[in-house]
C-alpha cells in the first residue's frame, strides 16, 4: 500500500517537474520570439 502511494506521488511528482520544464522552456523562447517578430515587421 505505501509503496503504491510512492509510486503515484514520484508520477504526480514527474509530471510537475516536465510542466515546470515546458515552462522555463516557453519562457527563455520568448525574448527570441519577440526579437524575430521585430525582425518580421
């Protein structure tokens, strides 16, 4: 039962770590993407 309990925690737990990955990831992304929009216009 405990270990049970472990696993869905370390799962709950990765899935939050990849969001918070995706995250920083968009957010570094955005000076870049606003640097090209000035380029485009």
């Amino acid at each position: 039962m405990q270990y049970k309990h472990s696993i869905t925690m370390d799962i709950r737990l990765k899935s939050m770590l990849n969001i918070f990955i995706l995250c920083y990831l968009l957010i570094s992304r955005v000076p870049f993407l606003y640097l090209l929009i000035l380029q485009l216009s």
